[in-house]
C-alpha cells in the first residue's frame, strides 16, 4: 500500500496533467472544458459523481452546467431543472450562503439544513462542495460524492485548484470569444460602410482596405496590401497627385490631421471626386501608430455644384444683358440681387442697391400699390391659394438724381438660397408711356369729336320722329328710326371700344371689394330675363347655397355675365340657357350653358381676341363689336380668374368663369 505522502504526489502530478490538458484544449468547446474538469475532479478526489453549476452576476441563481457520467447514469429524474434560486435550494447551496466550502461526510445523518432530493435522484451518501471564487465573487459551485472514505482538505485542494485552472482557462475563452465577436463586427462595419476606408502603418505601408475600397477600384486585396499607399492602384491615375498622397501621408505620420478633395479611378473607368482624410493614432505615449485613411464619394455632390456654378454664370449673363431691370428682394423687402440694367433704371451703383428697401425707390404714393402686389405675389405661396399669373403694376421709380421713371413691374415669388423671396421685373415704359398718352389724348379727342356730332344728329333725328320739326310720312319715319338705330350701335361700339382700350392700358383701377358671387349671378339673369322670354327661351339658375364670398370688383363681375348670358340669348332660338355656380377646389366656377347652335372648332382660338366675331355672329347677330369676350377676359385677369370655353355634351355652348377663393 502506498504511502499518505506517495498518494498525495500521485494526485497531485495527476491534477498537474490535468491541468495541462485542460491548456491544451483550445479549440474544445465550453460543454467539452467543463465536462473535462468535472470528471478528472470526479477521478482525483475519488468521487463516485459530480456536479458543476454556474452562478449570475449577483449569486441569487444557480444554473446546471455538467454531472458527472456516473451520475447521469445512476439518476432516474425524468425531467432534470438547470435553474436552482439559491434561495431554495438545500444543504448543498450552504456553500454559496455561508462563501465557503461544505463537508458532509455522513449525508443520511440528520441536518436541519437538508430539504431533501426529489424521487429518482442518486442515493448521496457523502457530499462536499465548494465555491470557486472570481476576486470577491463566487462564480462557480463544484460538487463531488460518495467517496469511500470521508472528505478532507486535501480533496478540497484537488478540487479547488482545478476548478481555479478550469475558470482561467473559460474566462481565457470567453474573452477570446468576445475579441473574435468583437473583431467580426467591427470587420462588418469596415467594410460594409459606404466610404472607403482603410489602416496603413506610420511609414504608409496599407495594411488593411475594406471591401468598399478593393470594390470600387475594380482589384484584389492582394493587389494593395503591403503597399505603400501612394503606390496603389487608387493613384496610379496622376504622378502629381501621388506625390501629393504621399506628402499627405508624411504630415499625418508627424501627427497631422489632412483632409483633401482628390480624384480616384474607379473601376468604371471614371474619375470620381472624393473627399479624403488621413487621421493619425496615437498610443498611450503619444506616438503615432497608425494611419487611417478615409474617402467619401462626391462625384454627384461635385457635379450637383458644378451645375448650379453653372445655371448661376448663364442666369447673370441673361440677367446682365436683359433689358429689363432684374431685383431679387427677401421677404423683407431688402434687396439680395440686381442686374446692370437695374443700375441703369435706377441711377444707383449695385453696391447702393444690395441690402436696401425696395421701397426707397418708389415714389411715396405708388408704394401702397406695390406693397399690395408683393402681398399677392406672396399669398401665391401658400397651401390651399390657386396659382395665378405674375402680379403686374404700373410704378414710378425716382432716380438718384431726382429724375421720375415709370416702369411696369411685374411680381413674382420664388427661392432664392433655399428662402422665400421675390423677383421683380421691371422695365422703363417712359417712351412708351408718352406714346400711350398720346395715343388716349387722341382718342379721347376722337371720341369727344365723334360724340357731339353724334349726339347732335340723334337728337335731329328724334326732333323729326316726334313731328316737332313738322309732319313725317311713315315711310320716312322707318329711313329715320334706321338712322337712329345706326347711331346708337355707332355710339355702343365706340364706348365699348374705349372701355377696351382702357382695361388695356391699366387706366381703369379695380374695386375690390368681399362679395356674393351667387347675388351677382342673379342680377345678371334679372336683367336679361326680358330678353330670353322674348324669344320664348327658359333662364334658369342652379346655384350652390354655400359659396363663400369672394374679393371681386362686383359690377365688372356683373359686367361679365351678363356679356356671357346675352351671347347665349342671342344664339339660341329653341330650348333656353342654364347658369349654375360651384365650388371647384380653391376656386368658384359659374357655368352659362344653353342650347344653341354651338361654336366650330376650328373658330375656338378666335374667341377671346380683339373683334374676334365669328362668321355665325356677323350672319346672326351684325350690330356686334367682337370685343366682349376680350373685355371679359381683361376683366377676369385683373381678377386672378379665368374664363374658357368648356366641352359640351349636346348642342349649345358652355362658358365658365372662374375666381380665386381668399386664403383663410
């Protein structure tokens, strides 16, 4: 029989060669480790079985980890729990609540402290166990049984310290693992970003490309690393721009921060633009380890820049050479951009213009006309607002030297440098002011001249018909009251050409007042409902009760419809005339159908010009001037509105007019 002493080495050299194997298991897995340092602590403490169980973070929880084969064989507990709250379990938690270890050389004797085992489990008849501790923290219970002989220190050693020699060896793993894990991700990250990235050491030797790079050069890594940086294929485009990497490189590697616009060959052939860094790493000493350089694809952003370079070089060539005065004002009515020509208009260097008031510009009383004009040009910016033509307005300008300009502005909103902002066109109508004036001076002549005759001639003709100036044969009375009919379209056609004339010339100003469209709608068929039962026709009106009211210049609105409604009197001859009003979105639509003879395609674009009759009205309707459709048009244009001649259905015709509905 051997020795204490002998047995003692034996074990020991055994624990040892344990240990040992345990090292050598680098590649076993954490069930194959632990399983390996049970049973050999199962062997060296001459256990019969054993367990292994880890323990959370704040050692409440207990959970399985390994049993012994011998105990796995011999327990019959179908359903085995892993988990164990320390709380409840028994005599073998002792040694996590009491942080020591336990000796139960005589298992069956009575313990206050056993709470039993469950039906099926191995018969236990001695037990020691003992917490194997991380610093201050127990992190494992290891447990062996039924040895022959009672438990004592030395069983403890052997166990303690393979369970020690265990630990180190799954906390060498885990950390392992988590540098691998670790690794996998920041390798996913590197190359899965979508700048170029890389790591090269101090003297410019790349090391490391991610994929985005070897990509977008079109090679292998093999055809990179080990390079020196400037040497690589993303370079090889340009001998300056090497040597200017390869300075780059020299300043990053005394500590330098460099950040460069260059160029790269990518793998389409193309030269792309890119925005490139190379970021120096220092280790704990302050010294320079590693470079990394980092590249951002710019091409679009180059592009993008180069074209607005560009659309900005040919919008101040056109604007420079325009012939009208150009402004650009913010939302503030100060100036941001002027053309040459505005310089011109206005007597002033750019340099007095930029940053300005427009309003210093406009003599005192045109400024509440153009003040309302930038309000219109800016309620076109608002949701819900109908888009309408530029704003345009006649204006007067004062020089520097005091000198007055009329211009015509027109007013449009538009961005400028991502704000709102307003751009005006202006153009010196001096010249073709005084033309304007002459021409209204000469037919204010003319009218004045043709009137009074006119008026004489029909109150001679009148003095005739009534039989003051002496008796009148019937005969003659019907070659008179042809005169007199003559007369009358002679005077109509000459007011309502004047009226045109000064629609067009600006010289009739607009009363804008809230209204009821519906109310204005039903004093035009009043007033033509005498006409339409002459000629036996029906006048009906189908309007919606829940207009809202609208900014409307009310008898010039009113002036239109009943211009529509007469056309539409005057061409039908059978049925009658429906007018309807609706809301359509931001805008009211009145609707004048009737069932008429209709109008020819081909005689559409004639409608709304200057003496647009069509060849059916001069055989129907002789004594018309051609002009109302024009003048309505004026009219509904001063307005924001518009008026078409719309599809029909059926005979007849269907002309709409539509006015804006105000922003709320």
């Amino acid at each position: 029989m051997n020795s204490q002493p002998e047995e003692l080495m034996r074990l020991n050299e055994s624990r040892l060669e344990a240990l040992l194997k345990l090292n050598q298991m680098t590649e076993a897995s954490l069930k194959e480790i632990t399983d390996f340092a049970l049973e050999e602590a199962v062997r060296l403490t001459r256990s019969k079985l054993g367990y292994l169980a880890f323990l959370n973070d704040d050692e409440t929880v207990m959970t399985m980890h390994s049993w012994s084969k011998a105990a796995m064989g011999e327990c019959a507990i179908i359903d085995k729990p892993i988990v164990y709250p320390v709380v409840t379990t028994g005599l073998w938690g002792e040694a996590v609540r009491q942080r020591k270890p336990v000796f139960t050389n005589d298992y069956e004797a009575p313990n206050p402290l056993k709470k039993g085992y469950p039906a099926g489990h191995v018969r236990v008849l001695r037990h020691m166990n003992a917490p194997i501790f991380d610093g201050r923290k127990i992190v494992i219970v290891a447990g062996v049984g039924n040895k022959d002989d009672a438990y004592d220190e030395s069983d403890l050693r052997q166990l303690t310290l393979l369970m020690q020699g265990m630990w180190r060896l799954v906390q060498r793993k885990r950390s392992e693992e988590a540098l691998r894990e670790s690794e996998r991700k920041m390798k996913a990250v590197f190359d899965q970003t979508f700048q170029l990235m890389g790591l090269m050491t101090p003297d410019g030797t790349l090391i490391e490309a991610n994929r985005t790079a070897i990509q977008f050069a079109g090679v292998s890594e093999a055809d990179v690393l080990g390079k020196l940086f400037w040497e690589t294929v993303w370079w090889a485009h340009s001998e300056p721009l090497q040597l200017e990497i390869r300075e780059a490189v020299a300043k990053a590697a005394r500590g330098e921060f460099v950040r460069l616009e260059v160029t790269h060959r990518g793998a389409d052939g193309r030269l792309h633009w890119l925005d490139f860094s190379l970021k120096p790493v220092r280790d704990e000493a302050g010294a320079v380890v590693w470079l990394i350089p980092e590249s951002r694809d710019i091409t679009e952003m180059k592009e993008a820049e180069n074209a607005l370079r560009e659309v900005k070089e040919n919008f101040r060539a056109l604007a420079d050479n325009a012939s009208d005065a150009i402004f650009i004002l913010r939302a503030d009515r100060t100036i941001q951009y002027v053309n040459l020509r505005a310089c011109e208009v206005t007597g002033r260097t750019i340099s007095d213009l930029l940053s300005s008031l427009l309003g210093r510009l406009v003599e005192p009383s045109e400024q509440p006309a153009l003040h309302a004009a930038l309000e219109e040009a800016y309620l076109q910016t608002v949701p819900g607002t109908p888009g309408q033509s530029p704003a345009n307005i006649q204006s007067v300008f004062l020089r520097s030297d005091g000198e007055r300009v009329f211009v015509e502005i027109a007013v449009a909103p538009t961005l400028w440098l991502g704000e709102q902002a307003f751009i005006l066109s202006v153009r010196d109508i001096g010249e073709r002011k005084k033309m304007e004036d002459f021409k209204n001076e000469i037919i204010r002549n003319v009218s004045h001249e043709l009137r009074t005759p006119l008026h004489s001639m029909r109150e001679a003709i009148c003095i005739l018909l009534d039989g003051l100036a002496g008796a009148v044969s019937d005969e003659q009375k019907d070659v008179l009251r042809t005169a007199k009919a003559n007369l009358d379209r002679l005077v109509r056609l000459i007011n309502t050409f004047l009226d045109f004339q000064s629609l067009e010339a600006g010289m009739i100003r607009m009363n804008f007042q809230e209204a009821d469209l519906n109310d204005a709608v039903r004093e035009a068929v009043l007033m033509m409902e005498h006409s339409a039962q002459g000629k036996k026709l029906y006048l009906r009106l189908e309007l919606d009760s829940g207009l809202p009211r609208v900014r409307m210049d009310r008898d010039r609105i009113l002036q239109v419809l009943v211009n529509l409604i007469n056309n539409a009197v005057k061409f039908t001859e059978a049925g009658g005339i429906t007018v309807s009003s609706r809301r359509d979105g931001n805008r009211l639509v009145v609707t004048v159908r009737d069932t008429g003879i209709g109008i020819k395609t081909e005689d559409r674009d004639k409608l709304f010009k200057k003496f647009g009759q069509l060849e059916i009205s001069r055989i129907m309707s002789p004594v018309g001037t051609g002009l109302g459709l024009a003048i309505s048009r004026e009219i509904l244009e001063r307005h924001g509105g518009t008026i078409w001649l719309a599809e029909a259905e059926g005979p007849g015709c269907h002309f709409c007019i539509a006015l804006p509905v105000p922003a709320v």
